[in-house]
C-alpha cells in the first residue's frame, strides 16, 4: 500500500521521538519516499543524522538552512506529500494545528498540505486527559485528519495509562489498511484464472496450448492494487503471483473445473483468462504409449466449459468476465459468446494482431459489455491491459 507513496513524517519533541528511526526504516521499506520535518525540540531527542541516514534524505528543521541560506518550501512539500504523518505528536503541536498556529516548518507544511494527514499522539497520561488536550484532537479530527490512538502502558514519567505513542508496526498497519478501505474494490472478492491446462495423454505427455499466464497474472496484479481479495486459480505457470493473492495451483481442465465451482459462490467478480483446454484423451494411458504403428490416433473428448457453467450459476450481484481469442469475425464471435454464456464483459484479442495473445508482453484488445458497447484499445503492456480491464468492470459493477 506504501509502495511509491511520497510521505512526509514529521518528529516532535517526545521521547517517543525515539521510536520515529524504526517508523522511518519500515516505511522506506514498505516502498516510501520519505522526507523527515522535524521540530527544534524533537532533535533534542534523537538526531537528524539518524532520520536523515534512514530516510536517504537530509532532515529538514527551520524554515531555512542557516548555513547555505537555502529556503526549505513549505508549500512545496505540502503539495508534494501523498500522505502527511506526524508521529509522535506533542501536545504542544496537537495545540498549534488544532488553532492554525504556524511557528516552526512542520506546523507550516501541516496548514500547506492537502494531502491525508495522519497523527499518532504520544504524551503523558495526565496531559492526554487533559480536556484541553481532547478538544485540540477532536477539532483536528474535524478537520478530516485521523487520529492513530496511543496505547496504555507504562510512560516515561514512570506512571501507567494511556499516552504512549502506538508501535512503528502498528502505524505502518492502521495507515495501510486505511488506504486499502478507500481503495474502488475494498472488500471485493475476485477470483482470476490465468494459464494453460495440461491434459494428460500418458504419464509423460500432455496437449496443451501456449498460454504463459502473463495476462491473467497481471489482472490478478491490478485487482489487488485496487484492493480486492484475490483467489488465483492458476494452471501450470512460469509466473510469479502477487504474494497478496491466495494461489491455486491446478493442471487439468477438470482440477480447474473444480477449484472454480468451490471459488465462485463466494467470489464478487471472476475473471476466467485461463485457456482452458477444449478437448482432453478419453483415457490417458496409465503407462507411456510405446512407438508402434506409423500412426496414432487418441481419442478425445470435450472438457467442460467452466465459463459457461458459471454464466448458469451466476447471481445478480456477480460479475462474470470471458476472454475470447479469435482469428476471424472476431468481434461477431465475441458478441455471440457474451451472450451465450452469459457474461457481463468479454475481452477479445485477436490472433491477427501482431504482438498480441500467448507468450508476448504486449496485447491488443478490445472490450465488448452486456449491452454490446465496445471499446478497443491500443497494443499495449499486458499490465496496462490489465488496468484497463479492470476500469471496466469497476464501472459494471452493481452498486
Ligand atoms: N473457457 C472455459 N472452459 C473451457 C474453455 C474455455 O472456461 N473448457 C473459457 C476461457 O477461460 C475463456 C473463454 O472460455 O474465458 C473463451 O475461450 P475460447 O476458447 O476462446 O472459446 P470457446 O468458447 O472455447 O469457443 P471456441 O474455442 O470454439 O472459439
């Protein structure tokens, strides 16, 4: 959730100033461009060496750099932060933000900044209670920012209670999962197949086809980026799934079939990339066909057609996504399977495009909904596709 997010943390003075190096390190390591502000009082509590090694950025103080004269902008930074985080909190600059008092370069960077501003108090007990101290929080917490509550335990003035600041880790969790929350597909469940089957023929050889799952893989990517739980019901793959998703690994069009029947009653969307085998050996020999005749002939049957049979289970409140891959009347047979097998999107890609379908980076497709309205796009990275894809069934979605 951090990854890539500009943050700006600012240090106040509190001996739980201490706790801001792990703050810094677990937030450079969840992927965070971090830029420490700290407040005179809080180096007297830990150094700006410390952050400014931690955070790979030199830590910003006054409003200006006495020695080089260098201005520091604070309405630059205020407009450059996706996220203001201002852990721990004093009660003395709970005070200046809650009545807009603008003495020092955090208290300046906190009134410029128009990004969510989140902040974790840490004082002693008797200042915490301190009615003065509660109305200061509620007013910010009116503003719109979000309060990360102290926990109890025992404080640095050796009383017991409430006031010590909340754990680095548990920081780190209460602002991921606030951003997930807000994310378009929080509390979605999806699931996605993605690569070939392997339909067994002997105990060595297998028909299959050259999906390399790249497709399926990156939409599983996409929806987890957007906040969705993700189940991966993947056939044999030499991709790498998103660790967030929960895998499942399958071979055969039948061990596909089933995972899918257990996974759809309880998922919100399905999204079948999978090129699922048409046809499996009536009887896979238990034991390796030796070379015989000139030539042989195995006998195959139809596998199911795991789409359409979730096309008949499907509920009002699901959304059901096919893939057509075709090399001729593309769109008119894309149409047809929409309809046939009763889904609210089909993504068709044609093998007639150069770059697009199995084994590449890149495709071209186009989109077709239920009420035939179709959208073609450019040849693109399959992780754009991937994007698009799900922008498109994020405005299919029932309400
Ligand atoms: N599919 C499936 N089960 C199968 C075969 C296909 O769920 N046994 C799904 C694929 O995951 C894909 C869609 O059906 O989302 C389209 O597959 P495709 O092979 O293009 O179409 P078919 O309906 O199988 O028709 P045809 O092969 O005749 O084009």
């Amino acid at each position: 959730m951090l990854t890539g997010k500009k943050i700006v943390l600012g240090v106040c003075g509190s001996i739980a100033a201490y706790k801001a190096a792990v703050l810094t390190r677990l937030l450079i390591k969840a992927g965070a461009e971090v830029q420490v502000v700290m407040t005179p009082d809080a180096t007297q509590f830990i150094t700006p060496l410390t952050l400014a090694t931690l955070s790979k950025k030199p830590v910003l103080v006054n409003y200006f750099t006495p020695d080089t004269g260098e201005w520091n902008n604070h309405v630059e930074m205020g407009l450059w932060a996706d996220l203001l985080l201002i852990a721990p909190i004093s009660a003395n600059t709970l005070g200046k933000l809650a009545n807009g008092l603008c003495d020092n370069l955090l208290s300046a960077v906190y009134l410029s900044a128009k990004c969510p501003v989140y902040f974790a108090p840490a004082m002693d007990l008797d200042m915490w209670k301190h009615q003065a101290t509660q109305n200061n929080i509620n007013k910010l917490i009116t503003y719109g920012n979000m309060l990360i509550p102290p926990g109890s335990g025992e404080l640095a003035s050796g009383l017991h209670g409430e006031g010590r600041m909340a754990e680095p880790e548990e920081i780190i969790t209460f602002i991921s999962r606030q951003l997930t929350q807000q994310l378009p597909l929080a509390g979605r469940k999806v699931l996605v197949t993605a690569g070939p089957t392997y339909e067994a023929i002997d105990p060595v050889r297998f028909i299959s086809n050259h999906s390399s799952g790249k497709m399926g893989f990156a939409i599983a990517d996409e929806m987890i980026k957007l906040g969705a739980a993700v189940t991966l019901i993947s056939g044999p793959t030499a991709q790498k799934a998103n660790l967030q998703a929960k895998v499942i690994n399958v071979t055969s069009a039948a061990e596909m079939l089933q995972a899918c029947e257990e996974a759809f009653p309880d998922s919100d969307i399905c999204i079948m990339s999978a090129a699922v085998a048409d046809y499996t050996p009536v009887e896979p020999h238990s034991q390796k066909i030796k070379k015989q005749d000139s030539s042989l002939n195995i006998e195959l049957k139809k596998t199911t057609d795991i789409l359409k049979k979730l096309g008949q289970q499907k509920s009002a409140r699901q959304l059901l996504v096919g893939f057509a891959l075709e090399t001729h009347n593309e769109e008119q047979y894309a149409a047809e399977k929409l309809q046939q097998k009763n889904l609210d999107l089909i993504v068709l890609n044609s093998l007639n495009d150069a770059g697009a379908g199995f084994k590449t980076d890149t495709n071209k497709v186009t989109l077709i909904d239920r009420s035939l309205h179709k959208t073609s796009f450019e040849l693109k990275a399959k992780t754009e596709v991937a994007r698009d894809i799900c922008r498109k069934i994020i405005e299919l979605l029932p309400a």
